[in-house]
DNA sequence: TGTTATTCGTTGCAAATGCAACTATGTCAA
DNA sequence: TTGACATAGTTGCATTTGCAACGAATAACA
C-alpha cells in the first residue's frame, strides 16, 4: 500500500523536467562565472547580452526578444545603469520609449563574457559529442519555434 | 558607433540561452495546468511527481533526486501537508528524517497531472517530430549527465 | 476635436527564494 | 561516557519575483 499503483506517467523521460533540470545545470555553471567576476545577475546579463547582439533597443523590445517579464527587465536595466553598464535616452519621435544602449564598459563586459561563453559552449559540445550538441540544438530550435510563436509573441 | 564592433558571440546559437528559452516556454505551458486546477506551484508539482513516481521517501532524497534546494523542499512539503496531499512520519530507526508519502487525495492528484503530462509530451513530439523530440531527449540526458555527476551530486 | 483604448515603463505589495543560523538527532572514536 | 563532527529539517531575514495598478504618452476614430 505504499506504492502507487503506478500510472505510465515517468518523471524521468518528461520533457519539460528534463529541460529544467539541463537549463538548471548548464546556466548555473555559466552563471558563476558573471556572477564571481562581474556581479551580474542572469537577467542583468541576458539584458547586457542582447544589446551587445542586436544593438540598442527599448526595453519592450527586450521583453518581446527573451521573453523575460517586464518588471524584471525594468529593474536590470535601471541597475546596469547605476553600474554605468547601459544608457538610457527618451526616443524623441516617442517619448514614452527609452532607447537603451550599452556604454563602452557594458561593451567590454560583453565581448570578454561572450568569449567565456564560446569556450564554455565548446566545452558543452565536446563533454556530450559535436553530433549529439548539433541535434540538441535543433531539437531546442524546433520546441522554441512550436511554443513560442503561438502563446505570447 | 551606436552597434557593437560585434564579437563572434552570438545570442542565438548559445546553448544556455536556447535551453532556458525552451524550458520557460515548455514548463510555463504545463505549469498553467497544475496552477489553475490544483494551485500547485512548480516546486509543489514536482515534489508530488518524486513521491508519486519513486515512492516514499524523505525530503533529503528528494533533493538529491531532483536537485530542488532544502529549503524550498521544506516549504513545498509543509503546503502539501496542510492541503493534505501527503502526511510526514518520522522514521522509526532514525527520528531526525520524516518519510513523505502521498495521501489518496495526493495520489488521484498525481495520477491525473501525469494523464496531462503525457498528453502534453505527446503533443511537443506531435509538433516538432517524433525523431527530433527523441534526439532532443538523448541530447539532454547526456548534458545532465555530463554537469549533474561532476557539480553537487 | 474629444473620447476611448493601447503602449511604455515604474512602483506597491504579497509571495517565493537563497543563504546562513539554528535545533534535534545520530555517528564515530578516544 | 564524552566531545567533535555530520545530517535532517526548520526558521529568520534580506533579496528577488510576479502580478496588478498606475501615470504618462500616443494612437484610433467617431
């Protein structure tokens, strides 16, 4: 009586567990490295991180981009500019938005994180096989598109 | 001098990023299930998904297993207590550890959650493929395994 | 033009979280 | 036995988070 009488249901092989507990492991490796060396938040570098990527844009933008909430973004942001990480400018044709624009140290703190990242991704190909990453990749692509696109965007 | 003197690093490709966009966007879509129907939170779920697919055990396995900090365990279990989806008993042999089991209520819960789940999965593999979805399972399961073993196992 | 709806970004507040400190229990060895 | 150390689980506290409500600016349109 203190078994269940075991539906099919296996935690083991569900998908999304299985994707939180990869995302959980792999970012957290990475994490400790903007974290030790910059103080960096996630959402502070993810921020950083799409700036650096796809130039300056407005916190909607953001949000729309990486799909993180609004409140958060709002709070990074205002943070990386108190560290002098980002500026910020009232769009003059729309004076609600606010163009945000890495300042050259935010600049800096992307380009030295994004080769810790090329290396700690190559490190992830090599620790699982180039064949099994690429199709991950894939895989990852394939759900992103299915999901995302359909829900929020 | 508005866009970055671009550093090969790129957003896009970065395994962190797709695993965390993929994991929110797949986990939120499964979340909105046991939220609405059961106010169950993630945490709340997947201490019930350990116990319901594992059997009984303590909250220290349960953290060993699923890598969810003490604390939030702790937290979890005492919600699910009062809502009587398991009942604590502490062990005979060792009256610092509380074995966790499911109650009636906590089993019909589970069973029903792991119906949905397995829908659920059947709908991803259904939407990018039966090959890329079991590609997608091998890929993650040898990156837990490649980070899971060596960090805090 | 005036009225209503929408969008951008911030803030208030309650809930969730992480970390360290703590209690209680158990282990090991002198 | 005693004392040092380890483990199970809880609690205090500061930080982070999400959601809803908000103010300001703009769009849409009668």
């Amino acid at each position: 009586m203190r078994d269940t009488p075991r539906p099919d249901f296996d935690l083991d092989a569900f998908m999304p567990y299985l994707l939180n507990q990869a995302a959980e492991h792999v970012s957290l490796g990475f994490a400790a490295t903007y974290k030790a060396d910059y103080g960096l938040t996630r959402t502070q570098w993810r921020v950083m991180a799409n700036l650096g990527r796809f130039g300056a844009m407005n916190a909607a933008e953001i949000c729309r981009i990486s799909h993180i909430e609004k409140t958060r973004v709002s709070r990074a942001v205002a943070q990386l500019e108190a560290e002098g990480y980002l500026t910020r400018a009232r769009a003059s044709d729309d004076r609600r938005r606010e163009d945000l624009a890495l300042t050259e140290a935010g600049r800096a703190v992307f380009v030295a994180l994004g080769a810790r990242g090329m290396a700690y991704q190559a490190d992830m190909a090599a620790r699982i096989g180039p064949e099994r990453f690429a199709a991950l990749e894939e895989g990852l692509r394939a759900l992103i598109a299915a999901y995302g696109t359909s829900a929020d965007d």
